[in-house]
C-alpha cells in the first residue's frame, strides 16, 4: 500500500469509525430519593361495598368510602383480598390487639410478659423502621390521637421483638426530633455544577470555531494527498462540535422540593388540627429529606373519635359502637371513614401538587395506606391503597384484586423492595414475595 | 565531475544531468543511478561496484506532520513548563519509527487533546503566568501588552512569528472571552487554543510555494522545526529560532546546530531512539513498562537494567567512542549490573551499570547484547529464542530486504503438526524444531531460507540474551552455510563472525542511511527515502560509515529543504 492509499484509506475509516463525541453525561439524572409512608386508620368499612370499587382494573369508580378522592384518583392503585394472617395470640379477642400487633410487623404477637399491659408484645421490628435500618436513612413514627395511650392497641410500632416504639404524639416533639438545629439545604445543589459545565463547554466550542478558520489557512497552501489529513482533521471539529452543541441543548437541573422548615408549634387538642400539624411536619421532613420511611398511626384502635368536626355527625362520646356493631348506622360509618381517607388523599394531592426535580413530591414517595379492619372486627379484605408510582415503578388509576386470601405482608414487602431494600418477605414469612399483581 | 576515488569502470555525472534531474524529479534519479550500479536491494549479493559518487535526490513532497505524543509534551514542557498526563500516548509508526509523517489528528486524538488543554493551561497560569506575561493577568484586555504577550506566546506555540491577521484573530478572541468569563477563565481558553491550534499540533513542511512554481525551500522556522524534533523531540530552542530569524540556517550553521544538540542530553536520546527503531526494539521498552507481561524477565530491575544497556553502549561506542556503524556492530563491550551480570557470565553485585569489556569469542556489538536478544524472543519461555523474528529483523531492518507473508498456508497447524509428529518435540533446540516445520513444505523452506540463517546463527542467545550452548543436553547449532552477503556467499560458525560480516556488508552501509532517511523525513519505504539512502551512503562511505558525520552531513545538505507540490 502505497502513502495515498494509507491516508485514504485512514481517511475512510475515521468517517466510517469515529464514535459520535458527546460529552454529555452517561449516567442517568439522578433522582431525588425515594420515601414511603406507612398510614395506618383504624376503621374498616360496614360492607365491602362502601369500600372497594366497582368497575374492572382500569375502569374503574371510586367507593362511597374513597368518593373524596376523585382528585388523586389516577395517583392511587387500590388493593382487595388483602388479608392481615389469623395467626398468633388474639388477645381479648376482637382483633383489636392483633391487628394492631401485626399490621405494620406481619409478625404473631407474643405471650405478654410479666408487668406489661395483658395484651401482649409485639413481635417483631415494624415495616418503616425496617426500612430505615435496612438503608440506613431516617425513619419516624407518629400518632395522632386526642389524647396519649400507652396500651398495645396504640403502638403498632417496633424496633424488634417486644421492643415497642413510643410514636411521636406531639407535634413538637417530633419537630424537636427532626429539625431542631437543621440547617435547610440548597434546593438545586446540582445547578452550580450545571452551569460550570455548560461554561466549559461554551469555551470548547468557541476553540473548536477558531481551529476550523486555522485549517482553512493551511488548506489554502496544501495540494493534493496532505490535504486529505485535514479532511480528517476537520472531520474530527465537525463532529466534536455537533457532540458539544447537543450537550449546551441539556436541560438545567429542576430544583428539589422546597424545604421549609415549619415553626416549631404546641399541639392542638381539636383533632382534625391535630392531624394537620402532623402532616405539615411529615411533609416538611420529606420535603427537606430529613425523613425517607415515615409510619402514622392515625387512631387508636377501638378508642375511636366522636369526629364532631363533620356537620350534623350527632356523635357524643365515639363511633366504636357506629364501627363494630350496628349496622344500622351504614351512613355514618361511611362518613366517619370517608373522611379519614379524605385526609390521607389529600395529603397525597399536596404531594402531587409540589415540584419536586423532574416531577414533584408523590412521584418520590411511596404511600401505602392501611386499615386495621376490614368489615367491623375483620382482618380479612382490609382497606388498602397505594399513592403514588414510586418513580415509575408502579401503574397507578388500577382497582386491582390480588387471589382470594392473600396476605398483606406481600405488599409490605413490596414497599421495602421498592423502597430499595433487597429482601424476600416480611414478618413471619421472610419468603413470602411481594404483590405480583402491584406494578 | 570526478573524485579521486572514481574507479575504471565507474560512470561519472555531469552538472547538467544533475540539473536535469532537480527538474525532472524522482523518477528522473531513479533512471539515472539505474544505469550506474546494480540495485542493492535485491536479495542476491551485488557485483561489488562500488557506488562512490551519487546525484542528490528529487525534492521530497510538502507535508504536514503530526507531533507525536513524546514531541507533543516536551514542547508543552519547554514553552509552558508544565506537565502533560503521562498516560497520553499517540503517534503513527508505520515507517518504523515513532516519527512517521502518517499520523492523523482523528476524533479520539482530538478530544483526548480538548480534554487536556484546559487542564495544562491551568497548571501554567497557577504557576508560571505571572512571572512569564503578567499582562495577561492584572492588566486589561486591549492593552497592548496583551496584544504583544499574545505575539509572543504565539510565537513559542507556532514556533515561527504570527502574522498579524494571526495576532489579531487571537488577541480579538481573548478580548471576546473576557467580555463572558473572568480573566483567568479567558486566559485559560487562550492558552487551550494555542495548544489546540493546527499551527502547534502540525510540523510544516510546506515552505512558501510561488505561483507557477512547482518546487520551493522551507522556510527559517519549518528548518529550524525539522532539526529540532529530530534530534531533540521539542519545539527548536532559542539559539536555533534566532539563527532562523537572521536567515542563518543553511550549509555549516546547520552543521553547528546538530553537532551542538548532539553533545545535548535531547540529543543523545534521538540517536537512542534512532538506532532503537532501527533495530525494531519495540519490546525492550515495552518489558521496561509492562515488566508483568513478561514470565521470562527474573525481575523488573533487570527489564531495567537491560534497556539502559543499550542506551549506554550508543553513548559509548557511537556518540563518545569510534562512533562508526563497523564499531556499533562489532565492539564487544556492554554494561551490566547485578540483574544482568550473569546473562554475561561475569560479575557483578551492584545497581549502578557498569563498563565491561568483553573477549570477543562468543558476542559483540549491537545486534548480541543482551538487550536486543531478548527483545526478540519469547515472552514467556527463557529457553526459546525466536530465528524467525531475529532473522526478519536482520533481514528487513539491517539490510532492507522484503519479506513475504505465509499465504495459503496454516502456520499454527503446521506447528502442531510438527510437534504430533516427533515424540520428543518438547526436547529439541529450537532451531530443530522448525527445521521439523519446515520440513513439511517446500513452500515454507523457499522463503524461510531467505532469513532462517540469520536467525539460527544468533541462536545460542537465550531470550534474555544469555549465550547457551546446549538446550537440555542438545547442542545448540548456530554454525550456518552458504548465506548470501554482499562479498559473497558465507559460512559463519557462530554470531561473531556473522557481525563482523555484516559490519562490511554494502547492504548493511545503504540500509542504514535508507533508515535514518525515514527517521528524519517521516516517510516510509519509497523512492525518497531509497534516493536518500543511495546519495549519503556515497558520503557515509567516505566518511568510514561514521554515524555522527552521516547525521552532520544529512543535516547539512540542501536538497533535504527543497519541497514539492504533491499531485492530487
């Protein structure tokens, strides 16, 4: 081969083989990180009717119980068949102890123990400090109640066998856990990097504009076989140039969630006051990624609110009897339920509603919404909905029905895995899988 | 035109065929000298004319060269004073040696050097700026000190003065940048450009071409540029640019110019690297840097120490001693230290390399040191040297000959064969197991034994360039016959004999200026590099093949500065 014909040839296979530059990042943007809430109400529904949708996976229609959420609709995925296992001590039976003990542990209560309330321990670490400890990110636990109880039917929370969790019950105590000397971040911490970046190559670009105008100097004085190493040459601007002008056309980083810190407040005694400062804190711990697994008790089971907050309700001392025995008073169970979840819907629209880097808050946050009881004392078809699609890892707007008897540690361990948590199971059954019918 | 040493039947060439022949070009030489004597590069041995007095050759063509990557760095070292990321490796060697014209600035080289730019500007300006031009530093963009700075920062990168649209396109670009960024951040951007620049990452060859005229004389600087590089690796040094500024650059200040930088460290390290790629010592680096790679080296000190033996005997025998090619391929001197002493057989217990004389009986000279030995051998196995790698080298690269490649023919499975064939394969010397291979076709003893002999007579060189004589209580047989040379066919008992044949070899005396013409000019095998060849081996000749007049003399002619226009 003769000199022509290896520059020549070189030439070929530069244009042929000469890999597109782009010094755009080869990482995908990074994501905000993922949080889950782990909501628990403790009241269930007089019918499976007032709760559960009608209508197919995807057209479906919202229940008497959910009819506030039309909302936040395409934002939620609600579960049937979920059953909480009827296994272990039922201590004074009625479920309201094991319910309690198992909805966020999946785990059989144990015997009580000596100068502890008569109905027993909890088994085992509950679903969010798991996750917490599992990634090693902060985890909280919260309760609103009118007024604190120390038995187990108020305490769902644990960090192992019989080692409960007293849930933050005022709102300044959690606020003191949280946020005392917190120092609120910056919420874009990747633009600075952005805009270094895209001066840098501003720069590149205006080099590789003037070494074009150099080689069209030198091409003037060149004939023939030299000429074909500009063409390389100024083949390698060229495409340089193209891969840089298609890294300027990157979008700057979209700012995280605003962290404002809120003030630091007493509780209120008026319930409905009460569940709003705690949401606030839990929002502004998201927000602020002070917090990524989050529990909230919202009740005590069996000590149940008079809610007198909603119009003509005519409720005195409490709905225990409306909740677990007259049917008769269908409506106002309906409406006592309905407006729990109400609450927790729009806590997720408020989530919704804030910009959160590419997308906004509920696509960075998991909530996994529970009822300690299904109909009246039952632990089988328990209430439960999913908000949000955990950075596109779920479909959401779906009615899905999981085969009949299926427990609810599948989708407890469905939140753990797709909080990242590298795990099987939860609870009692470690090998139990997750919720094959949630993405 | 007559010289005392024409003989009877030599053909003598008269001023006006020589003319002719500048005008015509290189087809014209070549029929020229074709009447005169018998090609050389045939692989039979010559009548024995001896070609004394030749034509200079046709012009070469203008080019533009590339910088290697070792060229590269030291400039940016010598004008910045900076480092360049030593693991920035480029450059084409398709003539042999690291300075080949073919080089292509493509994408991959071009964005390593985009990346690198900035950083090596930044380095400058955090250490050296201030001191240097401080103009472009604390004092406003149109002034005309930073105008002047850039003139004279222009002028150490393009290694010639900038022209004043050059001068203005780059002082408008600085202005244009601090008018966006801050001062440093402008001042970086300069700096990558001027090390980005075509007029800094090119050698020119091109001189200044006339119109209707179809030769030219490269200029001052692109004279002073083709001396540097060659003979330093970096950009030309201040006496060099003001010769080349006063328009002193031809015939003995030229002649100064290359004694001076051969007496420099640069230098040296040229002539190393000449004679490195004359004799295809690719892998004596490469066990330097990848000792790992090789089972056979006992330790990375002695990779070490071996490639230092071969720097320092060109030091000593052709830079400061005899510094003939008879010397360099016979002198039976080496260096040695504790890692190498006893390839040698002698001893030795410290690091530092030392002077040995040896007796003469088993090695001598360039091609048996150790070094060279081992750079062609086996890898892995001590014991196996390589006949055919030795004896391509000895005949491509010392001689010039061609060698074919095996066409048709499946040389892996002719091995295996081999070895299936003869129950104890394992145990033979190596020069009997490939005379087993071979054995198999007579189209692989027709061309093998246009270099086998070569190979086999350096065979009791181990490969680290031990001298054995047996392999396994076999008897290593490097006693070859009837080997065409120049003075006739030979038989050779051994690797001295064969040297010092080669030392008197005419073959051997062209191929060695043919070599430096490609190291110096960047191109490959060819008409220019074979007209070079011929016309400074009449000189090299005269001179008792001295290698540093022949540099001297290379150097001095002034047909090496004519250009011409090449067809499209």
């Amino acid at each position: 081969m003769n000199r022509r014909e290896f520059v020549f040839r070189s030439l070929q296979a530069s244009l042929l083989l000469s890999p597109v530059l782009s010094i755009r990042r080869a990482e995908a943007q990074q994501l905000p990180r993922m949080k889950v809430l782990f909501w628990v109400c403790c009241s269930g529904y007089p019918d499976a009717e007032a709760f559960f949708p009608t209508g197919d996976e995807f057209n479906w229609n919202l229940s008497p119980i959910l009819q506030h959420l039309g909302g936040i609709k395409d934002q939620m995925i609600v579960i049937d068949n979920l059953n909480i296992r009827p296994t272990g001590p039922n201590p004074n039976g009625a479920e309201h102890a094991r319910s309690v003990g198992k909805i966020l542990t999946a785990k059989d209560l144990l015997p009580v123990s000596e100068g502890v309330d008569d109905e027993g321990d909890l088994g085992g670490i509950s679903i969010e400090t798991y996750v917490g400890r599992e990634l090693n990110v902060r985890s909280i636990c919260m309760m609103v109640e009118d007024r604190y109880r120390r038995e187990l039917r108020s305490h769902p929370f644990a960090t192992g066998p019989r080692q409960t969790i007293r849930p933050f019950f005022e709102p300044d105590e959690a606020w003191d856990n949280t946020f005392r000397d917190f120092i609120p971040p910056d919420s874009n911490p990747g633009l600075p990097e952005f805009e270094a970046r895209m001066r840098r190559l501003r720069g590149k670009k205006s080099i590789l504009d003037g070494m074009l105008g150099e080689l069209s100097r030198f091409r003037r004085e060149l004939v023939g076989i030299e000429r074909l190493k500009l063409d390389v040459h100024e083949d390698a601007i060229r495409r340089t140039e193209e891969g840089i002008r298609r890294d300027l056309e990157e979008e700057p980083p979209r700012p995280r969630a605003e962290c404002r810190v809120p003030d630091r407040v007493r509780s209120s005694s008026y319930v409905p006051e009460r569940c709003q400062l705690q949401q606030d804190l839990l929002f502004a711990s998201f927000a602020c990624e002070r917090v990524q697994s989050a529990g909230h008790m919202w009740g005590s089971s069996g000590y149940h609110w008079n809610y007198g907050w909603l119009p003509n309700f005519g409720v005195i001392d409490s709905i225990h009897n409306i909740v677990h025995h007259d049917p008769a008073e269908r409506e106002r169970y309906i409406r006592s339920s309905a407006w729990d979840w109400q609450q927790i819907g729009r806590f997720a629209e408020r989530l919704r509603n804030t910009p959160d880097g590419s997308g906004n808050m509920l696509d960075n946050t998991l909530i996994v919404a529970l009822s300690l009881f299904g109909r009246h004392h039952e632990i089988n078809r328990i209430p439960a909905v999913v908000f949000g699609n955990a950075q596109g890892r779920l479909r959401t707007n779906r009615f899905v029905r999981a085969p009949f008897n299926t427990y609810h540690d599948k989708l407890l361990t469905s939140a753990a895995k797709m909080m990242g948590v590298n795990t099987n199971g939860f609870g009692d059954d470690m090998n139990c899988g997750p919720l094959e019918q949630l993405p | 035109m007559r010289t005392q040493h024409m003989k009877p039947n030599e053909k003598h060439i008269s001023r006006t065929q020589i003319a002719a022949r500048l005008a015509l070009g290189a087809f014209a030489a070549l029929t020229v000298t074709a009447c005169t004597s018998k090609s050389v590069l045939q692989f039979d041995a010559p009548s024995g004319e001896e070609q004394i007095f030749a034509a200079p050759p046709a012009p070469g063509a203008v080019q533009l060269r590339v910088l290697s990557s070792r060229e590269y760095k030291n400039s940016v070292k010598a004008i910045l004073g900076v480092d360049v990321k030593p693991d920035l490796e480029f450059g084409a060697r398709r003539n042999g040696f690291e300075t080949s014209a073919d080089g292509l600035l493509d994408q991959n080289l071009l964005s390593a050097l985009i990346e690198e730019a900035p950083v090596v500007a930044e380095n400058y300006i955090v250490t050296n700026l201030a001191n240097e031009y401080p103009c472009l530093r604390d004092v406003p963009p149109g002034d005309q000190c930073v105008r002047d700075s850039v003139a004279a920062v222009g002028f150490k990168f393009f290694r010639r003065p900038l022209t004043e649209e050059e001068i203005n396109d780059y002082h408008n670009y600085y202005n244009e940048r601090r008018a966006i960024d801050d001062q440093h951040l402008a001042t970086v951007q300069l700096f990558s450009r001027f090390l980005l620049s075509a007029n800094f990452l090119y050698r020119s060859e091109l001189g200044k071409l006339a119109a209707g005229e179809s030769t030219t004389r490269l200029t001052q600087f692109e004279i002073a540029s083709l001396i540097a590089f060659t003979l330093t690796a970096t950009t030309p040094d201040t006496l060099l640019m003001n010769d080349a500024k006063s328009g002193k650059l031809s015939g003995d200040t030229i002649r100064g110019h290359v004694r001076r930088l051969l007496k420099t460290a640069d230098g040296r390290n040229a002539v190393i690297r000449f004679m490195k790629g004359w004799l295809k010592l690719d892998n004596l680096d490469d066990m330097h840097r990848n000792p790992d790679r090789y089972a056979k080296l006992q330790s990375a000190d002695q990779a070490w120490a071996l490639k230092r033996e071969f720097e320092l005997f060109v030091k000593d025998v052709v830079l400061e001693g005899a510094g003939t090619l008879r010397a360099a391929l016979t002198e039976p001197v080496t260096y040695v230290n504790r890692h190498t002493a006893q390839l040698y057989g002698v001893q030795n217990d410290g690091d530092s390399m030392t002077r040995v004389q040896l007796d003469g009986t088993r090695r001598g000279g360039i091609v048996t040191l150790a070094s060279v030995m081992a750079a062609h051998a086996s890898s892995t196995d001590v014991n196996r040297d390589r006949p055919v790698q030795r004896g391509t080298m000895i005949l491509k690269q010392i001689m010039c000959g061609e060698v074919g490649i095996p066409s048709g023919l499946d040389v892996i499975s002719a091995g295996n064969q081999a070895a299936s064939r003869v129950p104890n394969y394992q145990d033979l010397t190596t020069r009997e197991q490939f005379d087993v291979i071979m054995q198999q076709s007579e189209s692989c003893v027709s061309c093998h034994q246009g270099f086998m002999p070569f190979g086999y007579v350096l065979g009791n060189f181990n490969a680290l360039g031990a001298f054995v004589t047996d392999f396994r209580g076999r008897p290593i047989n490097a006693a070859v016959t009837n080997v065409p040379m120049s003075r006739g066919r030979r038989n050779f008992d051994g690797p001295v004999a064969f040297v010092k044949e080669l030392a008197e070899d005419e073959r051997v005396h062209r191929c060695f200026t043919k070599q430096f013409a490609k190291f110096v000019t960047g191109a490959d095998n060819g008409p220019y590099v074979d007209d070079l060849g011929r016309y400074f081996h009449a000189g090299f000749r005269r001179k008792k093949f001295n290698i540093r007049d022949l540099i001297e003399d290379f150097f001095s002619e002034e047909f090496l500065y004519q250009r011409k226009a090449t067809a499209p």
